[in-house]
C-alpha cells in the first residue's frame, strides 16, 4: 500500500533501528492466549486479551487479571512451547536477515514473556539484549508468582517507554516501530515512523494511524534499497 506519510519509505529506508512487536507481527500467534488455551481458559483469556488490544483496559491490569486466570507455572511453559513451537509470520525471518546484513539495529518489543519471546528471538537472530518484554516470575517449586513489575513494557504505553530508552541509549534516528496493535501506534513518538502490520490481523486505529499500512513483509523488503 502506499504510504500515508509520503517520508515512510525514506525513514525506513534510513532506519537505525527498527523495532518490532512481536505477537501477530513476527509470529501468527498472541503468546498469551496460545499459553492460556494450554492451561484450559482460552476463552475467558481470549476476552481479556480484546479488550485489552482496544486499549479499554490499562495495560497492567488486563495482564495480572489474564495471569491469574492461567497461573503459568514454569514447566507448563516448556510444555507449552513443545507443544506450539512459534509460527513466524512468512517473510519476516528473510526481512531480518536482510536489515542485519545491512548493519540496521533490530529489537523486539511486546507486551508477552521473555520466556515466549526469546525462542522467537532465536529463531530470527536477534540476541537476548535486544528483546524487551515482560517476565515470568516463579517461586522456587515451579509455580506461578507473578510477573516483573520493572519492566517497561509491564505497564500501558510501556513500549514508548521502551523505545524512548532506546533512543537515549543509543541515540538511533530515525527509530522505528512495526506491529499490529493500538500499544505499537502509540510508541510513536518516540518512534519516528510508525508501520503498520495487517497480515495476520486488522485493526482499524492502527490502520487509519499508520504512517504506513502493510499486510505482508515482502513490501517492506522490497522497498529496501
Ligand atoms: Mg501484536
């Protein structure tokens, strides 16, 4: 699609860094509602989940809430991830490999569980220290205790924070954020560009609030010089 903004394509072409959100971005699925269909309460998760998408529920509240409905415990995470490995989203391995071949900074930033996410970050490249997301905390014996408050990304317009630390660390410009959620528009600012991600699913804020609206990886990988 063309883009809204007519200095999308350059900004992404001169990206120092590009961001990516990772459920329905990277991979086909939202971690959280794959880990709660595991643990027998999908639908309720799932419920939660929208809601807390349409950005009608803070951040921090739709994720402890949706927590203590699953109570992961740290071996019915491994299951889990046996169970359903991730699904990357076509293209988007190949669009990585190409923005790190071309020296460009490439993080992952979500709202679900470094445990869940650094399997996804293994399987396109990216090292640990470039995944923010939130974390999993168990008590000795294995089971569910909760999740890391300190995290950026722990509470609402927590990847803005993420990516403003981003920018003040490492002074990237233009900086950018790709992803499907209203979480993902509202990093920018401090993104300089927000792209948008529909090919696994639409939403319409996002849409009408992308400086640039795509539905499959090979547009962005072809606009690449
Ligand atoms: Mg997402």
């Amino acid at each position: 699609m063309t883009p809204r903004n007519p200095k999308a394509i350059e900004l992404w072409q001169t990206a120092k860094a590009i961001c990516f959100d990772v459920d329905s971005t990277v991979i086909q699925d939202e971690g959280i509602d794959v880990l709660a269909g595991f643990g027998g309460v999908g639908q309720q998760v799932a419920d939660l989940t929208k809601s807390a998408m349409g950005g009608k529920v803070p951040f921090e509240f739709a994720l402890s809430q949706r927590l203590s409905l699953i109570r992961p415990s740290r071996a019915m995470v491994s299951k889990c991830l046996k169970a359903h490995p991730p699904r990357l989203t076509a293209g988007v391995g190949e669009l990585i490999r190409r923005l790190h071949g071309r020296g460009t900074h490439v993080y992952l930033v979500s709202g679900g569980f470094r445990q869940m996410i650094d399997p996804v970050a293994k399987l396109v490249g990216i090292p640990p220290e470039r995944v923010f997301a939130n974390v999993l905390l168990f008590n000795a014996d294995g089971t569910y205790k909760g999740f890391d408050p300190t995290q950026p990304t722990a509470v609402s317009g927590g990847k803005a924070k993420a990516l403003a630390q981003l920018k003040n660390r490492f002074g990237y410009r233009p900086l950018i954020m790709i992803g499907d959620g209203v979480t993902d528009l509202d990093a920018r600012p401090p993104a300089d560009c927000f792209i948008g991600f529909g090919g696994v699913a639409t939403r319409d804020r996002v849409v009408a609030g992308a400086d640039w609206f795509v539905t499959d990886f090979s547009e962005l990988d072809q606009s690449l010089i």
